[in-house]
C-alpha cells in the first residue's frame, strides 16, 4: 500500500510540472507534495526503531552474560551457550544465516598455554638480575615449537621499536646479526607528552604505538626477539592486564611466517633496574628515544629465559548474519560486536568468573537489537547489512581477521563498518565520543545524525591509549575499509560530564577484565545502549542507501591503502 501512495504521490507531481508554469502556486503545490514525499519515507524508519527496546537489551545482555556462559572463553561450554543463544537470536530476528542454513563461520584456533619454569636472567655491567615471572616479566611465542630457550642473547635498545619513514624514523637501523639479538623498547609512540600534534599524531597514539606493530616489526626485522617496556598510562592498562594475557595467547592456525621465538613485556621497575644498571636512565632514554636522530645500542648486557608451550587446536565460531539489500548488490555495511571474553580470572570477593556484561555482552545486545531495527523496516536499503559477533577479539581480534580473509561480500565493496565494544550501563549520554576521530568523513555524517537527538560528537580526550586500534573494525581499516567506533559516555545526561569521567576511572581500574563485569539488575540503565541502538542504525542505513564510499581524510594514516 505504502508503495501505491509514493506512486500516487509523484505522478500526480509529474501532472502538475506538465500542465501548470512555474508560477508561485504550483511552487508552493510542488513544495507541499515533496515534503509529503519527505515524510513517508521518515515514516518506515521510525517505526523500525520502535522494534528495539530497552527490555530486549536487558535480556541479551543478562544471557549472554550469565554465569552459566562462563566468561564465554573460546572453546568453552560456556562459550558454546552464549554462541548458541546468538545464533538463535539471529534466526528469531529474521536474519539470513551465514551458510546454508547456519549462522556460524568456523575459525581454526591455535591456542598457545605458555610455562616459563624459572626466572628471565639479565647479566649486567653491574651484575646478575632475575626477574620473577607474572611478575616482573611476562614471556610467550607464537613459534610452533614445544620449547623456547633464549640463551645469553644479547640485549639493544630500539627507542620505540618503530620504523616509520614518513617520520624519518627507524628505530632498528644499523643492528647487526639482528637474529641474534632482542629489542628492548617502550611502548606507545613518540607523539606521546611531545607536544607536537603533528608528530606521530602528538599523544593521539597512531598503530606504530601498539603492542601488537612492536611485536610485528620485530619479527620484520628478523629479531630474535623484542622485550616491550610497560607503564600504565603508554600501554592504557595496568599491569594486572599484560599478567592476566601471559600465560595464553590465540593465534588463526595458519602459516603466517616469521614471527620472534622471543616475545614479551617487563614491568617498568624491571626496567628501570637494567637500565640503570647499564648506566642509563629510562626516562632520559624516552626523551631521546623520540627523536628522528636515535640510533639503537647494545646495552652490553644479555637474556636468558626459557618458555614451555603447549598447544590446542580448535575451531570457535564466528556468529553472522545478514539482511539483503534491495539493489541486487555486493556492496554492504558490516556491524560488529565480539561475542568472547576471558573466562575465568583472579577471584574477587570469592568470584572468579569474568562475565564480561559490559565487554561485550552489552555489544552483542546492541547488534541484535540494531538488526531488528533493519528487519523491520519494510522496504529495504541499497546495500546489504552485515551482523557480525566474531570470536576472540581479546586474542587479537582472530575472528574479524579471519573474516577480512574469508569475507560473505568483497572486502573492498564494504562501504564501512561500525562497531560496539564496552558499554558500561549509566543511562543516556549528551556526547558520542569517536574513537579514532578525525580519520573519515564518517565523523561529520554522524555529527549530523546525533544533533537530531540533542547530542554532540567529541574527540576520545584518552586517544593516548590506542583504543582505536584494539577492537574488532581494526582489520577492515588495516584493508582501508573506515570505521566508526564510538559510544556516548563522557556526558551523562542526569550527572554531568564530571560525573562521567570519574566513573570511567573508576571503570578500567575496577571492572575491566575483572569479574566485577557483571549485571546489576537493580541499578542497571539500557537506555543509554537503545540511544546507540537508534543513532547507530541511522547511520547504517545513510551509509546502505548511498552509492558511494565514506572517504578517509587526507591526514589518516589509512588514507592510501584502498582505491574504490
């Protein structure tokens, strides 16, 4: 019927162009009728975001993370309940399955246990120093080997362990017989506390900040291995995280080349202790370290340490599903929310399972609910519309790189992607803060979109700690597909902005990656997500009715990857 009236609507405006001149009348008849035209084609999206509730939200959430999903770790029983529980949600919303009739993309998973049986032993100018594992070092590899023994291999200092010529900077060169030796290096980059905006993005940490590059680079510059430096405010997590990761770490089971027999972090005290027994200090060494100038260095100092490995392959899921679009088209929209978490941890107050509520159970409330709001509208957008819950985002999000591999529509022909991860449950929000701002020109669309719901866009002011490059959009952007990641949480709308940043505080230091991650069905506030659920569909459905492609801004690092 809706159809019939649209129809109706423009016919009988096609009669009035051809019978009447443009005279003030038929102008103000015209004006009336487009509006009309306006206002039918607003009408299905409102109705469609009416399908999302904050009822729903709340009962994804609680399931996905009850206790009986056991903190939802890969290959878990746990895990295969909250899977199974997606899926079906999937299927109760309408969404076409992923193969055939299944939701589930397998994903073949290496998961590494690691032991080191003694000490990291460091032989100084000064002297012998031991550090105590978990805590003064964490060691791991993703060697496919049962033993790794680093024995009396020399130590250099790599600055940054970063090779960027567009900075001029190469941490790594004139090292010689390189797989002899292992980096020590800092983490973050040397925009950090420079004051220079325009270097490394000034404390806005770029890709060449994160853990993951330093590990990667290494293994480019054929290390034996790499010891990153940790402090709190460069890594953007306490040592309790880097702890919590040491002992396994998930790989894709694949071939994937070289990688460092070596890889790992010492605490900052750690270091503070062999630099200084080489005669340095570790933050005069920083300053210098951020220079274009630094050359590495031997300390004239080597490493010891031995790592056990055992592995177990497996397959975990990816959970996806899709609404086709109306334009006969490959092009598509991907939304995105891990499903997996670390299952179980340290105990506190005699619990030890990480239920993971607001990462990312929350997340996959959101997707669901988003995907109701898409199924609901009655004529479909351009594109297609992928819902993706991948597995082991806190791995190093395997799942969505194995997805780019393997993807249900071509990579390049992904107009964006938008993703939701760490929600915690306070209520509606004035802002949506970007993480990752300034990248795309998907920032002034969702600007646009927000100012109809009374809020506003704002940088991420914690841009420091690279959130941007840990969540699961980062291996579309690694293909140059932009993303959005963002979320209201710096402005509450009943307690302020100062409110807000001291619960966030408090947030990654008492409840993230900790069994404190749970739901409180007294206090907890789905409002706030349904405000997501509804900025974040319109702009899904913006970006599946255009033709062409958000763009990246000239300034982003991602900016040359992909041509469209």
């Amino acid at each position: 019927m809706r159809k019939n009236i649209r129809f109706n609507i423009f016919r009988n405006l096609g009669q009035i162009l051809t019978s009447h001149s443009m005279n003030t009348r038929s102008t103000v008849i015209i004006a009336a009728v487009l509006a009309l035209a306006a206002c039918t084609g607003n009408r299905d999206t409102d109705n469609a975001r009416k399908a999302a509730t904050e009822e729903n939200l709340r009962m994804h959430t609680e399931a996905v993370s009850h206790d009986s999903c056991q903190g939802r770790k890969p290959f878990s029983a746990g895990a295969d309940r909250a899977v199974g529980y997606i899926a079906g949600q999937m299927k109760a919303i309408g969404l076409e399955p992923f193969d055939g009739d299944s939701y589930l993309q397998p994903v073949r998973i290496k998961a590494a246990q690691f032991e080191c049986p003694g000490p990291m032993v460091m032989q100084t100018p000064e002297g012998r120093i031991s550090l105590e594992w978990q805590e003064d070092y964490v060691a791991f590899s993703a060697r496919n080997e049962s033993r790794i023994d680093i024995r009396g291999s020399e130590l250099v200092f790599a600055g940054y362990g970063i090779s960027a010529p567009e900075y001029g900077k190469n941490d790594f060169r004139g090292i010689a017989n390189p797989e002899e030796k292992v980096a020590v290096v800092l983490v973050n980059d040397p925009g950090l506390g420079g004051g220079d905006p325009g270097y490394f993005n000034g404390d806005n940490m770029t890709y060449y900040g994160r853990w993951t590059y330093k590990l990667e680079e290494a293994a480019r510059q054929g290390l034996k291995g790499v010891l990153i430096i940790h402090d709190d405010r460069g890594a953007g997590y306490g040592w309790s995280v880097v702890r919590a990761s040491g002992r396994a770490k998930m790989y894709v089971d694949a071939d994937d080349g070289y990688h460092c027999p070596l890889n790992g972090w010492i605490s900052q005290e750690s270091a503070r202790q062999l630099l200084g027994n080489c005669g340095y200090d570790l933050d005069s060494l920083t300053k210098m370290a951020g220079s274009p100038d630094f050359r590495p260095f031997s300390l004239n100092s080597t490493v010891s340490v031995s790592i056990g490995l055992t592995f177990d392959r497996q397959q975990s899921p990816n959970v996806i599903g899709y609404i086709p679009g109306s334009g006969n088209t490959d092009e598509s929209v991907v939304y995105i929310a891990h499903w997996d978490h670390l299952g179980y941890g340290t105990p506190i107050d005699g619990d030890s399972i990480i239920n993971g509520a607001t990462d990312n159970a929350a997340g996959v409330a959101w997707l669901l609910e988003t995907a109701r709001c898409f199924k609901a509208l009655k004529e479909k957008p351009r594109r297609n519309i992928v819902f993706i819950a991948p597995t082991c985002e806190e791995s190093g999000f395997l799942g969505t790189e194995y997805y780019v591999a393997n993807p249900l529509f071509p990579i390049e022909k992904t107009a964006a992607v938008i993703n939701m991860d760490v929600f915690p449950l306070w209520g509606e929000n004035n802002d949506v803060t970007i993480t990752g701002y300034g990248h795309s020109d998907l920032d002034g669309t969702l600007a646009d979109l927000a100012g109809k719901y009374g809020r506003y866009v704002m940088p991420d002011p914690d841009a420091y700690n690279g959130m941007f490059y840990r969540s699961d959009h980062f291996p579309f952007v690694r293909k140059g597909i932009p993303a959005m990641f963002a979320k209201g949480w710096n402005d509450n709308r009943v307690h302020g902005k100062e409110w807000s940043r001291e619960q966030i505080a408090r947030y990654w230091a008492e409840t993230y990656h900790k069994p404190t991650d749970q739901t409180h069905p007294e206090t907890d506030d789905y409002s706030g997500l349904l405000q997501e659920v509804h900025l974040f569909f319109d702009l899904g459905y913006r970006l599946a009715q255009e033709t062409g492609y958000p763009e990246w801004k000239s300034g982003s690092e991602f900016a040359d990857i992909l041509e469209r």
